[in-house]
C-alpha cells in the first residue's frame, strides 16, 4: 500500500460520509462499491489526489483519505479482541520499541499489535509472533499483510506457544510483549530470551490476572520491581460554545504490566514498599507484621 501521493490500484482508502460513518475499501480497476446511498466506482479514485471528496449515485459525498493505522485495527476483521490504539500506543512508549528492536509477541490475536510494533521497529528489527490457534493466526497473517501490502519481510508468524526454544537463541531479544490469558506462565522463558535491560510487557483484562502476573514477575527474581497501570479515553464535542465530553468514552480495556531484565546472577534490593493491612495474609502466618515486612 502507498503512504503518500494519489491513490493507486490495491490502495486502502477510508471513505467517510457526512455522518462521520466510515468505509474502508481495497481499490481495483473497474471495482464498485455499494451503499444503501448508492454506489460509486473505484476507477473515479484511482489517480485522484488523497483527500479527494466523491460522490455516490445518490448525491451523498464522501471523504476518501488513507486510513490511519488507529483506524485500520479498529475496522479489521476480528478473531481474537484486539489491542486498542490507545493501548497500542502505550506498548510502544513504555515498552520502548524502537527502530531495529528485537521483539517476541505472544498471543497474535487478529494482528492489530503486530502492525504497531512492525511499524515501531521498521525494517532494521525483527517480530516473532506466537499464536497458539491457528485460525487466528491465518487471520493476524491476512491482517497485517493486507495493510503493509504483503507480509513484511521482517515479521514471523509462528503458530505455538511462546517457549525460549522456540524463539531461538537465549538472550537475544529486547522486548517481550505477552498478549493472553495466563502470561504469568511464560514470564521463566520470557526471561531466557530478554537480553540484561531487556523490557517485557504484559496486557490483561482483569484485576485477578494483573495481581498473578505482578506477583510472579516479583517471585521470579530476574526483574526490576513492575509498572502496572491502566489508561482511559474521553472524547469531548466542541461545537461553537457547546463544549463538553462525549456522552461515550473508551473506558477500561485492559492493564498494562512492565518490568526491565536484570543480569544474569543478579538479585535487586528489596523494593521498600508498605503494603495495605492484610495484603499479603501468608506473611502474618508466620509472625511478621505489615510494619516489618515494609523495612526489612
């Protein structure tokens, strides 16, 4: 697909109506495109300029642009749910994806992170994918290449789970993203395959996963103390001196968990930290107050 300059044959063009209702389309020569206002032929697109407005058989005008990324995920076809924008945004600036990066993903879903981190990287870096089902892996693969116009050559798709033996060589990976249901149970090969400094990131849905998946990345021993946050969206309508939020927002969609790679042979000094009372109940067992424990 092209980025810039007219719009071309196997172009992705974004058609957006008077509504703010979007289409997305794959142009080809001699192609129509069908509305319930109307059709419109995709040979009047071809060579016009990007932001070109068309207009249907009906007289309803439309916006053709390329579609951004955000959109694109947000429009693709769905296995798995995917990662949002505004997650996938977070990943690549906390987990630090930069161009040439080595970077395993675990849980490919429908590709909508998979195309983040490609971009992030760019063509100097590498992206193992995992995905444990192949069905979704087919379409992660149909995703992806439908918007770099191909597979991009710098991208693996691996149908399994995350294992250090699968992913190759120990310790030759700058990041780890775990995209699934359990990550805590690949945090010890997660480890294997981090260089020291290296960052891995967890995205869960629930409160119950992002205790488990702290709690053992603590338990490991080979990571800095965890960043676990969670990141809202409002909207808000300006229209003259109606401004206000949006009665709808992008609330809660997952948590976000990172934690950099020690040395190998390493231990971090206990992070000193007061728990609440009755945090963790194991340490009362054996005699330790809330107060002990936070200074030991």
């Amino acid at each position: 697909m092209t980025t810039r300059g007219p719009f071309a044959a196997g172009d992705l063009v974004q058609l957006t109506d008077p509504k703010g209702r979007m289409h997305q389309i794959l142009l080809q020569p001699g192609g129509t495109f069908h509305t319930h206002r109307g059709s419109l032929r995709h040979d009047d697109l071809i060579g016009a300029p990007e932001g070109s407005v068309i207009t249907a058989t009906s007289g309803t005008a439309y916006v053709a642009l390329r579609p951004l990324l955000a959109d694109y995920t947000l429009a693709m076809k769905r296995g798995a749910t995917i990662v949002y924008p505004k997650d996938a945004a977070q990943i690549v600036a906390y987990a630090d994806v930069f161009p040439g990066a080595r970077v395993i993903e675990a849980g490919a879903g429908s590709g909508a992170l998979s195309c983040w981190l490609l971009r992030a990287l760019g063509s100097a870096g590498q992206l193992v994918s995992f995905e444990a089902r192949a069905d979704f892996a087919e379409i992660a693969r149909a995703n992806v290449s439908r918007f770099y116009g191909g597979p991009p050559p710098h991208w693996q798709l691996r149908v399994g789970e995350l294992s250090a033996a699968a992913a190759g060589e120990p310790a030759s990976f700058d990041r780890v993203i775990l995209d699934m249901l359990a990550p805590w149970e690949c945090v010890p090969d997660a480890a294997l395959t981090l260089i020291p400094g290296g960052l891995i990131c967890c995205y869960v849905a629930t409160t119950t996963q992002l205790s488990r998946v702290v709690e053992e990345l603590r338990a490991h021993g080979g990571f800095v103390e965890p960043a676990a946050w969670e990141t809202l969206v409002r909207g808000w309508h300006v229209d003259g001196l109606a401004v206000r939020p949006d009665h709808r927002m992008i609330g809660h969609t997952g948590f976000l968990v990172t934690a950099r790679r020690l040395a190998d042979g390493v231990t971090a000094p206990p992070r000193r930290r007061r728990p609440a009372k009755g945090a963790h109940p194991e340490a009362a067992g054996l005699g330790i107050t809330e107060g002990q424990e936070a200074t030991e």
